[in-house]
C-alpha cells in the first residue's frame, strides 16, 4: 500500500516535471487516494478574446490535476503518459481563479483512465468537463520525475 505524499512534495514533481504550471502559479490545494485539487490564479495572459478562460489554459490544468492524481497513488513516482484528453466546455469560464478536481476511475498495470471537473472557485457549478487516459510510459519505472529531467505530455 502507498504511502501518502506531502502536498509540497507533489506540487513540486509537477513543477519539476510540467514547468509551465510553476509559470502560470499553479497550486496543489489537495492530492491523495486518487483525487487531486489544483487552482490556477486569474492572470490576464491566459483569456482569450471576449474575457474568458482560454481552452489550452483549461486543457494544461486539466492535464496537470491528473497527473497529481495519479502522483498521489504512486508515493510521487509515475512516468505515465497522457494518450488521450477530452474535454467538454460547458459554460463560460469567467477571468476568476479556477479550481480542478481530477479523479482517478481506473488505474491497471499499463493504463489509467479518470475525470477532472473545472469549477470558478467558490461555485459548485461545473464549467468543463475532461475525461482522460494515460498510459504507462515503460521507462524507468519507479523513478520519481521530480529528480529527473522527464516530463509528462
């Protein structure tokens, strides 16, 4: 059974490992069992026009929050990599901070499949829905990416 992993410690991996989460301030709030809280803070280089929350922005967070997911079953180590992303935008996202609650649904020996619902934070209502599959990546297997030079896709 895996031992849990400091929040530090996974938000840590994930900037080692995704640089461009330490560029858009990305904060791990919560990450264990399989479920992880991700918030990405307001910034004005991530709207796109008409005040909203940019796709690639929702993606990349999205993409992030299960990966720390999977890092929370994984005391930290796991070189999988995404092999499918799919995300449906089911409201505005206005320019506020974003919350994303990834889930892991199904972990096997070479693929793991999960959700991440996107909130504003502070409401309940879901603005983007992502489902997503990652695969194993064979390499290096144990060997934690927050030591390494590897980076998840």
């Amino acid at each position: 059974m895996p031992q849990p992993i400091a929040i530090a410690d996974i938000q840590r991996i994930m900037r080692a490992g995704v640089p461009l989460t330490a560029s858009w301030g990305v904060e791990v709030l919560r990450a264990a069992a399989g479920v992880a809280v991700l918030r990405l803070p307001h910034a004005a280089e991530l709207l796109r026009p008409g005040g909203v929350i940019s796709g690639p922005a929702l993606m990349g967070l999205a993409d992030a929050a299960f990966w720390c997911a999977l890092l929370s079953l994984t005391e930290g180590r796991d070189e999988s990599l995404t092999s499918n992303l799919n995300i449906s935008f089911l409201r505005r996202v206005p320019p506020r901070p974003i919350l994303a609650e990834a889930r892991v649904l199904k972990r096997g020996r070479t693929l793991a499949y999960g959700e991440v619902n996107i909130r504003s934070e502070g409401a309940e209502d879901v603005l983007a829905h992502v489902t997503t599959t990652w695969a194993s990546s064979g390499a290096a297997s144990g060997a934690s990416l927050g030591a390494g030079a590897a980076s998840q896709g």
